[in-house]
C-alpha cells in the first residue's frame, strides 16, 4: 500500500529508531515466535507472545541499570516485570475493543504517518532508502512494522474517543476555582541549620561508620577500555565518482524539482453575509462591484472600501504572487483562468463571495542542465555516499560478526583503523560522549562479558561503528582518605539539621500549648508576619506551603490556629502557624481563562475516565497471567 511512494522517493542514511518508532518497537516488541511459542498472558483467549515480552524487558532493564548505574534490586525488578506485563495486556484490551467497536485506520493515513516520522527523513523529506536501510538494521520488515504502526494508530483512535468525549459542569469548574485559588494566612519562622554549625562535633568514629555504611556511595566509576572500527559518510562521499553522463542521467529523473511553477498576482473584494445582508443580499452587492470594476472603477479602492477580508483590504486587495494549491478550489480554478488586467466574479467559496482582478502572470522556469549542475552534483554525491555508506557499514557488520572476538582481521580487510578509548564508564567517554546507543553496546552482556564484537552502532546520521571490550575495571570504593572531608562535611550538615528541627519541634509544642509568637522571640524564633498566600506562591517556602494547605480547614480558626514544623527544601526547619482561609471567587475569574481551564479539566478528566475504561475492561475479560515468563 505505500509502494507509490516508495517508488517515488530514493536516498539512504544509517541511524537508529527513535521518538515514535521507539514507541512502536516498546509496546509491541518483535515477533519471531510461531504458532506453537510459549505466551506471557492470554487475554480473553488472544495469547501476548512470550518473547515479544521478555524483548521489551530486556529493553527496560537496560534503560533501568543505566539510570541506578548498578544492578536492579530484586524487588524493584519483579515490580517492573509486573508492570510491563500489565502495559501488554492492557494494550492487547484496548485493541480488542477498538475493533468490537469497528475501528479503522486507513491505508491513506498509515501511509501519512510514516511519512511524517522524523527518523524517516532526509532533508525533511521522507526517505525510502533511509525508512528501508532502519528496518533492516532493527531486524524487522516493512510489514511487521506498518502492522505495529497500525495497530498504534488504533489505539490512539479509541483513547481520544474516550479522552475527548470527556466533559465538566459548571458546578465542578467553580468548586476546583475555589480550591485552586484558595487564600491561606499564615505566619512562619525559619530557623536556619547554618545556625548550629559551628557546635557540631563529629567524631572519626561516626565518619568511620558512615563510610562503611555508605560505601556504595563513594564508588570510583566501572570503565572498560574499548577498541573500535568506523565508517563515516564523508569518506563515503570522498569516494564517489562523477561523470558528466552519470549528472545528466540524474537530471533527468529529478529535473521537475529544478522547475519552479507558474505564479500568478491577483487581488480580490470579498462580500460576506454580514451586517445585515444575506446570501442573495451579498451575491447582488458583488455582482454589482463586478460591474463596477469591469467598468473602470480603481479595483484597490473598492477593494478598500468593501472587502471584508481582514488580510488583504487595506493592500487594496493585494493577494502577492502565489501559486496553485495556495487557494480554496473555485476561487483557484477561476484566477488560473484569467488573463492578466481580467475582471470576474461573482466567485463563490465557503468564505463568501469575491470579486478578482488578475494582475500579471510571472511564468514558470526549468533550470537547463547546465544552470542545474552544481546543485544536481551536490545531491548525486550525498544520494551516492548514503548508498556507499550504507553498504560498507553492513559490509564492516558483517565481518565483525564473523570475526566474533577481534577487530583486527577485520580492519585489514577493510583498510580501516582500529582506534581506542580508554577508562570508558556508563556516562560515556571519549568522541562518543555519552551517545547512549555506544553506552549500552559497550555494557551488553556480549560485549562486555563474552568479549565478543558489537552490532553496528550508529553514531548521528554520519558514522557508524563496531566495538570491543579489551578491559573491564569494575566499580570499587574509595579510599576512606580521598573521601573522609565530604562525610564529615554532610555529617556536620546532618546534625545541624538535626539541632534546629529539635529547636523547631520546641517551639511548635510552645505555641501548640497556647504561647504566643512574641513569648518565642527570646529563643531566636521570630516570625515574618501574618500574610495571606496561594498555593503556588512564592512570598515563602513550598514547604511551609504545602504544610500550610494540608491543614485540615477544620483545625484552623484565630482563636486557635493550625500549627506545625516543617524541613524545608533546603534543609532549614519552618514552624507556621494557620489563621484563616478564603476561597477563590469563580465569578471574579475573566471568560477567556474560564475556557482555558474548562479545557484542562476536561482533558484531565479525560486522562482520569480513560483509567477507569481500562480498569473496567480488565474487570470484564477473562486474563491468565504465565508467572514464570521472566524465568
């Protein structure tokens, strides 16, 4: 279905999946199982693949390792397991549904999706050879990944049903205004850990305990040294040969990109059911401007005077030179039509009725070969070296997996250089940085631990590589000597802390007994002074803020406010007290902003109903779980 494009669209360029395609290739994995294969879940009697499943654990637990930069704890793994697994089979319901309720995505707008796939494009153009050359390398085909494709787009059709079917009442709308912009008088006062700093002891004893209870914190990074092999596409594209012939013989295929298409320049009156005339009033009033042009009236003042299109009446009517395709149809049937000076109308469109006056036609030019030529060499070289490129990476691939544990062979055979990085972490290292896709190469267990040569690993849109491990340094602690002023420099911080929560806690029992704040003053526990806040304010703390709105509104009144101590995000401790409340007026708040948060809380609302759509289909279907999956 998408082989008139393909047909169309030539060029190349290596490089990864990512953006949409990752989507695609995380929910639905890749497929190699048979019929008879083991399968993860069955929902409602549709078995979810068990190796389709297991792919995309893998693929999350690389993600997570990389993230904690150490091993995944048990719990945290079977969690994930757990959850991944409920992600298929809340997907595979959703699919069902989609289709018992007659869901469909055509080929026309499958075919508008892959072409609007960034990873696809070369130039902001969709690239067959590219959109061919990502597949192959991911190991999937054409049919597989439109299929997955299609089956997101269903998807997506069925959530936005639901999501925009969503809906809130006025009631609703003033009771979350009056939640979100309540007022809230406080009064806090902050006593600073800074304060306690200089009476902190800390003893070798605590810094000893604290590095032998926290030496995983104190950990010199795993490295591995890496030998690796490349092809770049600038050496592709030194390589390619040019001859005259070959340049003619592309001209010829692409030449209608190097012929710019007629424009013309008009200008128009446009006459609108409006101001009290109706359509057979408005049809009249531009017959009769019609008449008057064609009789010899200045077209830019009418125009002036009359035309109701915003855009183009105080330029007399002026539209600017445009070409087909930029105008609805009659309207662009009619001004492609005409010659240059010609008066016509009435024209009708859905946005009226218009007058037109065709100004001048500027002609459409095809570049010769000759005025073409540096342009077309430019694009002939790059359409070549992508292909060259492409080529050899699969050739340097290729042999690498056949050499399996060595690159020197393979870079003999190729003229190429073996190149090397030293003290290479999870972080990234070298010319690579932190490209992520050489980080996980370098750190997959083949790589890494069987000492074997990676897959081809695109680096940008202009290099790829294949590399080895040739030295594995694992992560180890620091000596106690390297690391000893920053434990002793947090624990002096911790127990600062520690001293003004305690003096914190002090003052909040005080003034839970009923002292005042002025009884306080004596220990350094002063207050700013009453003020009224919202919740997103920033005149104090977000601590004391959101302290300050978890209060129950029962506990509040000035006879007896709401007291309380808090840390704060910076370490300090906040002890505040609660007066009054005043809720947020729904009729003070202006239509427009009204709209716009209509609009929020619908598409939250949405977000919320389309849980709860889900939660009840798996009420409903018939889900058998094959716990043993990730063994």
């Amino acid at each position: 279905m998408l082989q008139t494009i393909r047909d169309k669209i030539t060029g190349w360029v290596a490089g990864f999946f990512l953006g949409a395609i990752a989507i695609v290739f995380v929910f639905w994995g890749i497929d190699f199982q048979s019929a008879s294969a083991n399968f993860a879940a069955k929902v409602d009697g549709e078995r979810i693949p068990a190796e389709t499943v297991r792919r995309a654990w893998q693929q999350r637990q690389s993600q997570l390792q990389q993230m904690l930069r150490n091993e995944l704890p048990p719990e945290m793994a079977k969690a994930q397991q757990t959850a991944l697994l409920d992600q298929f089979i809340q997907q595979t319901l959703l699919t069902q549904r989609a289709n018992d309720l007659g869901y469909k995505v055509s080929d026309e707008a499958l075919a508008k999706r892959v072409m609007e796939i960034p990873q696809f494009q070369v130039d902001g153009k969709f690239s067959q050879d590219r959109y061919n050359g990502l597949l192959r390398s991911s190991g999937t085909t054409e049919a597989r990944f439109e299929a997955d494709l299609q089956a997101e787009l269903l998807l997506e059709q069925l959530q936005t049903g639901v999501i925009e079917s969503s809906f809130t009442v006025p009631y609703e709308l003033d009771r979350r205004y009056a939640l979100e912009k309540q007022q809230r008088e406080i009064d806090y006062a902050l006593i600073p850990a800074n304060e306690f700093l200089a009476s902190v002891q800390v003893t070798d004893e605590q810094i000893q305990k604290y590095y032998e209870q926290n030496s995983k914190d104190f950990l010199l990074p795993e490295t591995v040294d890496l030998q690796y092999i490349e092809m770049t596409r600038a050496e592709a594209e030194s390589k390619v040969d040019v001859s005259e012939q070959a340049l003619k013989e592309y001209y010829d295929g692409v030449k209608e990109r190097f012929e710019s298409p007629e424009r013309r320049q008009g200008r128009h009156i446009l006459i609108t059911a409006t101001d009290g005339l109706d359509d057979a009033a408005a049809q009249k009033k531009a017959q009769e401007l019609t008449d008057k042009a064609k009789g010899g009236a200045d077209f830019a003042q009418l125009a002036k005077e009359n035309s109701k299109d915003p855009g183009s009446a105080q330029q007399g009517g002026d539209l600017g030179l445009a070409q087909k395709g930029m105008f609805v149809g009659p309207f662009e049937d009619a001004l492609f039509s005409m010659q240059p000076g010609e008066v016509r109308g009435p024209v009708k469109t859905q946005f009226g009725y218009h007058v037109l006056k065709l100004e001048k036609i500027e002609k459409g030019h095809l570049q010769s070969f000759e005025e073409a030529r540096a342009e077309v060499e430019a694009e002939y070289r790059k359409d070549r070296a992508q292909t060259a490129f492409y080529d050899d990476s699969q050739k340097m691939a290729d042999a690498a997996f056949a050499a399996l544990t060595e690159l020197d062979s393979v870079a003999k055979s190729m003229n190429l250089q073996v190149k090397e990085i030293k003290g290479f972490t999870r972080e990234g290292g070298g010319e690579f940085g932190a490209d992520q896709g050489v980080v996980d190469a370098a750190f997959s267990e083949d790589v890494l631990e069987r000492r074997q040569n990676s897959p081809l690993i695109p680096v940008g849109d202009d290099k790829a590589v294949v590399l080895r491990v040739v030295a594995h340094k694992p992560a180890e602690p620091r000596p106690l000597a390297e690391v000893r002023a920053a434990i002793e420099s947090q624990l002096r911080a911790q127990q600062a802390r520690e001293a003004a929560a305690a003096k914190g806690a002090d003052a909040v029992a005080r003034l839970q007994k009923g002292e005042s704040w002025d009884s306080l003053s004596a220990a350094g526990v002063k207050p700013v002074g009453k003020r009224f806040v919202t919740r997103d304010d920033s005149i104090a703390p977000p601590a004391v803020l959101r302290s300050a709105f978890q209060a129950p509104k029962s506990e509040i009144s000035e006879a007896k406010p709401f007291v309380a101590g808090v840390t704060t995000d910076d370490g300090n401790y906040a002890v505040l007290a609660v007066t009054q409340i005043r809720s947020g007026e729904a009729k003070s708040e202006p239509e427009t902003e009204r709209a716009t948060r209509r609009r929020q809380t619908e598409r939250r609302v949405g977000g919320e109903e389309l849980t709860a759509y889900v939660e009840e289909a798996q009420r409903n279907a018939d889900i058998v779980r094959n716990e043993k999956v990730f063994e």
